[in-house]
C-alpha cells in the first residue's frame, strides 16, 4: 500500500487497517491517524513509534499482555489476530509437534511465572531453534525491569515489522 493511498483512506478504513500494529491496540492507531497525512514511510513509523514512547509504563505493559502465548496451538488456530497467526505460522509455529507444544506451553508458564508478563519475540525471521534459543536466554536474567525494556523493544520490532509489510514505498 502506497503513503499517498494510506492518506487518503477514511479514518474508519485507517484505524481498522491498523489497529493491530500493536497487538490488540486500536487506540495507537486512532492517535496515529488523526497525525495524517504523511510526508512517507519513516514519517508514518515515527508517527506511531511516538504515539508509543508517549504511553506510561503501565500502558505498555497492558500492550505486551496483549500478546499471545508463542507456540500456543490453540491459540494459533483459533485466538489470534491475523497478524500475530501469520508471524507464527511463518516462524513454523504452527506446526509443532506434540512434544514441541507441550515444550512451549513449559517455556511460557516458566516465563509468566517469572517475569509476570508473556514472553514477546519478534519472530520474523526466526525457526523454532532460535525462539527455544531466546526463551532460554531471556529466562536467565533475573531483573524484571530488564526484561520488561527487553519486551519493549521486541513490541517496537513486531510493530516495526507489521507496518514495514502494509508499507510499500
């Protein structure tokens, strides 16, 4: 989709076209929209990346709860935003084994235990080896406010991602 097609849009169009940039978030969307129009893609990134930054931490929080389980078969099959399906159907999510998802299901219930917040990867890019890598990584820090920053940076990567596949120019 072309900057000029994305300025034109009606405010409806726009915030249901990107509502889930940030998962299950319309309201960065509604914000960003009434930022129109755009000079170009970087300006539409920068746009919502500050509609973000701008959010207090409990606000950003709520975002990365947003988040689903990765690897979670049901949700995968049944729960997701078409967004999120995509990006772990892509990485092979979907497609686990029967061990490899009870293997997940360990991995995130061992996370939310720990951190209190789900784990949150970008996952373009990535196989099942190098998510299993991640979660491993991740588990073994010990400052919570440190994974919370972490899980930011991954929101802001999948924000990033989504926008960069809508984006054509």
């Amino acid at each position: 989709m072309k900057i000029n097609d994305i300025n034109n849009m009606s405010s409806d169009i726009f915030i249901n076209t990107f509502k889930d940039i940030f998962e299950k978030t319309i309201s960065i969307s509604v914000l960003s929209e009434k930022k129109r129009p755009f000079k170009n893609k970087d300006h539409l990134v920068e746009i919502f990346f500050k509609v973000f930054e701008n959010l207090n931490l409990e606000d950003k929080k709520i975002i990365i709860n947003n988040h689903p389980d990765l690897g979670n078969k049901l949700k995968i099959n049944n729960d997701l935003t078409d967004m999120s399906k995509n990006e772990q159907k892509n990485a092979g999510l979907d497609n686990c084994s029967k061990e490899e998802y009870v293997f997940f299901e360990k991995m995130n219930k061992k996370f939310k235990l720990k951190f209190n917040i789900p784990f949150i990867y970008a996952v373009k890019g990535a196989n099942k080896i190098s998510i299993i890598n991640e979660f491993h990584r991740r588990l073994e820090n010990d400052n919570i406010e440190n994974e919370i920053q972490e899980s930011i940076k991954q929101v802001k990567k999948i924000a990033y991602f989504r926008l960069d596949e809508i984006i054509d120019e």
